[in-house]
C-alpha cells in the first residue's frame, strides 16, 4: 500500500506513486542565511575543506496521484523531493515541491541547489550539491516536467491546472458539395468563347509556298546573314591563342620602337660630352 511521503499516513488504493529521479548520492550541506537578494553562491558551502557539508542522502523525486471519488477526468498530483540514508531508506528530510522556489540553482554551478525542506513542523534551506554535471542537468529535466504537470508553467496542450488530455480542436461541419438532380456546372476557359476552331488543313503546295516566303526576308543590316544566304547561324572565330598574343605584342614593340635620333639623342659621331 502506498503511503504519504510527508505523513506516513496510507493512501487510498486508487493513488498511484512514480518515481521522477534518482539519484544515489548527494551531498547535503548547511548553508549560511542569504545574504543577497541575487540568490545563492556554492563556493562558500564548500569553502574549509567542506566544513559545512553535515551528511551524503540520496534523493528521490516521487509524484504521488490519487484520482478523484466522482470524477474520472480529475486527479490531484503532488511532487515531493525526498532526502533519505542511502542505506536504511529512512526519511532524513522532505521538500514539498509546491512552488518553484522550493528549488533554487546556486548562482556559480550547475552542480548545487538551495532546497526549502520541512520536518517536525520546522523548515530549513539546505545546500544540495551532485557529484556529476550530467545528473544536476537529469534533475532540472525532472523538474522541469513536474513544473508542467503541476501547473507552475501553462503547457498549452494541456487542460485545466495543467494537466489532462489535450485539447482539441473543433471540428468544422462537413460540407455536402456533391450536385444536386438538375444542377449543372459553369466553367469559365478565360475569356475563350464558344469551341475552338481546328486549323485549316493545308495542301502541300501552300506550306512550301509560305515556307519560300518566310525564308526570303532580308535580315537586318549588319547581321552577317549576307555573307551567309542559307540562313545558317554565324558564329564568333575563335580567341587568339597565347603564343600569336605574344608574336603581335613583339611585332608591335618593333614598329613603335624610337630611334635614338626620334628622342633627341646624337648618333655617337662627336662622342659624349662634346
């Protein structure tokens, strides 16, 4: 038979009981009283060697549903975070997951939290760190998912507080579009009035004779379709290759090459300076 986390007290055979996480071993740490309204620092529940460090439970998130008496559709849902010897199961502390900041991520790791725990009537923050990164992230995943479940975060598939079987759609009344005895359909061809004619057959003759005259039309002036009366596409020759490229550029430094005379300079008949 399944019992409340926080009473003892059994529950009725309907309720049902999942656990969310489990984690085997944290580390459990008094903290000191916060000090800053930004939230928690890690560094000093571990500062002097762990001073502050006063046991190793393990944790487990355990959901608790019971179905209600008349009403099939509705439940009530609990979420409570349990902190227990890891070896004999007892019950060290509970924290009652009623809002989130029952749960606050510590403001330099990843790996710590400040969880608000109750026990004998009393409530107390304590430090809460993991050992390994890739279980604080499962934990926040877990919590996240109960966040939802709960209601703390609207899930706009779910129904009222949060949880139930996703809301569908209305659907729209069918439509009867088949026709009705007597009606008949207007189709609109875009302008086209009444059937469209079949080209005339023509005769041999005729399609030679129009052929004869489309292809004696003089092309425009410039085309190049004179040097070439058949009709045949002319085409662009070819680009210099680069060994004629480098023959006209050396024949054109001969022809334009000065003379000493051309720029002023004497033959060398009186010598220099003279």
């Amino acid at each position: 038979m399944n019992t409340d986390p926080l009473t003892g007290l059994p529950l009725p055979n309907t309720a049902i009981q999942r656990i969310l996480f489990l984690a085997p071993k944290v580390h459990i740490y008094q903290i000191p009283p916060l000090t800053s309204t930004k939230g928690y620092q890690a560094s000093t529940w571990t500062a002097d060697n762990n001073k502050r460090q006063i046991f190793t439970a393990r944790l487990r998130i355990l959901e608790t549903s019971i179905p209600h008496p008349t009403d099939a559709d509705s439940e009530t849902v609990t979420t409570t975070l349990l902190l227990e010897d890891a070896s004999t199961g007892q019950l060290f502390a509970a924290a009652p997951y009623t809002s989130p900041n029952t749960v606050e991520q510590a403001l330099d790791s990843s790996r710590f939290f400040a969880i608000t725990v109750v026990g004998d009537g009393r409530k107390a923050i304590l430090g809460m760190g993991f050992e390994e990164r890739s279980e604080a992230f499962d934990f926040s995943i877990s919590l996240q998912d109960a966040r939802r479940v709960l209601g703390f975060e609207k899930d706009p598939n779910a129904g009222p507080g949060g949880k139930g079987k996703p809301k569908q759609a209305p659907e729209e009344p069918k439509r009867d579009f088949s026709l009705k005895e007597g009606e008949t359909i207007s189709i609109n061809l875009g302008g086209l009035k009444g059937r469209r004619s079949r080209p005339e057959q023509k005769s041999p003759g005729q399609q030679k004779s129009e052929q004869d005259a489309l292809f004696s039309i003089k092309p425009p002036p410039g085309s190049g379709a004179s040097a070439n009366p058949a009709g045949a596409m002319s085409f662009l020759p070819p680009p210099p290759t680069a060994k004629s490229v480098k023959e006209e550029r050396r024949r054109s430094r001969q022809t334009f090459e000065h003379k000493p005379e051309d720029l002023g300079f004497d033959d060398g008949e009186f010598g220099e300076f003279q």
